[in-house]
C-alpha cells in the first residue's frame, strides 16, 4: 500500500509538471518516484532473502514531510524534489550495502543452511 501512496504522490506530481513545462521539477519528482521504489524494493528482496532491513537515511516519513513543505510553501518545491532525490539515492546505495553485507554474513556463517 506504501508503494502505491508513492507512485500516487510523485506520479500525479510528474504528471502535473510536465503538463506545465517544468522539466526540471518534473524530472526530479520522476527521481524521487523511482528512488523510493527502489528502496522499498531493495527491503523487501533483503527480507525474502531472511534478513530484516529497517534503518534507512532519508525513508517514507521524511519523503513526506519533504513534500508537504515543497508544497505548502511558494518556491519551496524545486529545492525539496532536489533533497529528495539526493538523499533518496543516498538511502539507496545505503539500504543496498546493508542488504548485500547482511546477506553475505548470513550465507557464511556457520549455521547456514
């Protein structure tokens, strides 16, 4: 249901963007809409694989928060999508390395099966 909330959120926003010819903000809020499933994505190919992925830098609250200032206040858009996006990638690459690291300490530890 989260995945679904995002593609929503960032989906009607690109949409909107685009269709006023802000390419730029249109872009990023497309960024952040794949970044956050990806990172999502990531969690759950971690827990499928037997281990538990919770921590994350910039995750869905944050997202939000992000947004409903971007959108509350004149100006403030453009800026929140381009925080978004860099610290969206940073969650990424951070939930990656922990799910990569996890997994291959919990395939080499002795009571693997």
């Amino acid at each position: 249901m989260d995945r679904v909330a995002d593609v929503i959120l960032f989906g009607c926003l690109y949409w909107s963007l685009a269709g006023l010819g802000q390419r730029l903000e249109a872009g990023l809020a497309l960024a952040t809409l794949v970044i956050a499933l990806s990172v999502s994505h990531i969690r759950a190919e971690a827990e499928a694989g037997g281990v538990s992925l919770t921590e994350g830098f910039f995750q869905r609250l944050e997202r939000y928060v992000a947004m409903m200032i971007g959108l509350l206040f004149p100006g403030a858009l453009l800026p929140s999508l381009a925080i978004l996006t860099v610290l969206g990638a940073v969650t990424v690459v951070q939930r990656g390395w922990s799910a990569v690291t996890r997994i291959s300490a919990a395939a080499s530890s002795p009571g693997a099966a």
